[in-house]
C-alpha cells in the first residue's frame, strides 16, 4: 500500500535500514533478495546522483565559457593572447566552480542542520500541532484520519522517524563527507570542458585557422554532450535531439557574441591609448 506513497510519505532511508537490521535475520535478507530478483523488479535508483548532476553542470559551462572567451580572444589576431587569456580564466574558472560547489554542499548541511534543531523543537513543544501536520499531509492524498491514525501512532514512537525533515520540509541530510567531491568534481569537469576548444590554438599558430578547428570540435562536443546528456536523464531520442540543438545553440550565441563585442571594440581604437609605446 504505502509503496505508492510520494517519496516524502516514506520513512527516511537511514530509518528504514535502521528498522531492517534489526528485524530481519540474514535469511529473512537472502530471501528477499532472491524475491526481489526473480520477481524481475530491481531498483535502478543512483545513489551517484548529486555527482553525475555536478560534473554535467561543470561541464557545460567549462566548454561554453572558455569556447566564447577564446573565440573573442582570436579577434585580436594573437595566439598568444588567445592562450594566455583562455589558460588564465581556465583555471580560475575551475578553482572557482570547484569552491562554489564545495561551499554549496556545506551550506545545505548546514540548512539541514538548522531545521532540524527547529523541528525536533516543535516536536517537544507542540506534538499535537505536529500531529495534525502529519495527518494534513495525508489528507492531501486522500488518506482519511481514521486509516492513517495507526501509521501516526508508530511514527509517534520513534523521535527520530516522528520529526517532519522528510515529511513536511522534503529535507535529506547531506553528507558533508561528500562535499569535497562535489566541489572536485565540477571543477575537474569545468577543467576539461574548458580545455577541448583551446587545443587547437596549442597545435597552431594560425589563428583563424585554429578557430575554424576549435569551432568544429565544439560543435561536436556540444551536440554529443547535449544529446547524451538528455539521454541519461531518461529523454526520448527526439527529445535528447532536441536538447542537443540547445546546447549547441547557447554555445554559438556565447562564442558569436564574444567575438563580435570584442572585434568591435578593437575596432573602435577605444584603448589605443593604454599600448605600449
């Protein structure tokens, strides 16, 4: 029955595991598992989740940001110029990206950490309150009182399943342990989308020439990354198309907006005046 309850209707998961361990004997757990399997019916949930979402944002952004600075870069005529400047917002950008996403991470524990001493407070001072916060939230899927007075009277039990985190505020504690990966992750992923456009200003001197090459390996990235991008997150093949089009549209609006700002202010001799005599 409660296995078609939203997920915000569920005990939190470290209670359920809590409760399994000390219910259920090792062969009540092979049992189980063995019915899991040969009833063809296993869970495809990701625990990786938060790190595939990071590296696609680090990513995308690496290979659009550095792509337009570049390409804008290259209107100044200069190789040097393009690789210096593109080297030069490529690392910051990482460092950048990897710190945001790493302080991220411990300002939502914190968050967690905040409402749930506010929470368990409620609990203390006002259970009755509580009480009918949760049976408002299972009056909101047509669950009347009297059939989830029995589910209310166990939560009320357990302190640690009764507080409302994943009930009422939707809240699941992050780990703080991971929040240095996330940070290293998306900044390792800004790094090497960043880094694929600039190769060819490395290989050659030509400038025009290394942005026609730049401009075609982006392309192809940003097509490949939109379409399986949309793919992982379980789009149709139209739809994933569909996104690999966009991605590869706000890329080009980036680059072609970069170049032309840049190429006109160079024209306009605007900073002549601070080059060197």
């Amino acid at each position: 029955m409660f296995s078609k309850f939203p997920e915000q209707l569920r005990l939190p998961h470290h209670l359920l595991a809590k409760k399994k361990k000390k219910k259920e004997k090792p062969q009540d757990v092979e049992k189980a598992t063995t019915q899991s399997t040969s009833s063809g019916h296993a869970e495809g949930h990701s625990t990786n989740g938060i790190f595939v979402r990071d590296s696609i944002i680090g990513f995308a952004d690496g290979l659009t940001v550095p792509f337009a600075l570049t390409a804008g870069l290259s209107s100044l005529g200069s190789s040097k110029v393009v690789i210096l400047g593109g080297l030069a917002e490529l690392f910051a950008g990482s460092i950048s990206m990897g710190l945001g996403a790493y302080l991220a991470a411990k300002t939502d524990l914190k968050h967690y950490e905040v409402e749930e001493k506010r929470e368990r407070r409620e609990v203390k001072d006002c259970p009755a309150a509580e009480e009918e916060e949760i049976y408002d939230i299972f009056d909101q899927y047509g669950i009347p009182r009297l059939a989830s007075a029995g589910v209310v009277e166990s939560l009320k039990k357990d302190e640690d399943a009764w507080f409302m985190m994943d009930f009422e505020l939707k809240l699941e504690k992050p780990l703080l342990k991971t929040a240095w990966v996330e940070g290293l992750v998306m900044g390792i992923s800004y790094f090497f989308g960043g880094l694929f456009p600039m190769i060819p200003y490395f290989v050659t001197k030509q400038i025009n020439e290394a942005l026609f090459v730049s401009i075609g390996i982006t392309v192809v990235i940003l097509l490949a990354f939109g379409y399986v991008k949309g793919k992982a997150t379980g789009c149709s093949v139209r739809d994933s198309a569909i996104g690999a089009v966009e991605t590869l549209f706000i890329g080009a609006l980036a680059a072609g907006v970069s170049y032309g700002i840049v190429k006109g202010i160079n024209s306009s001799k605007l900073f002549d005046s601070y080059e060197r005599p």
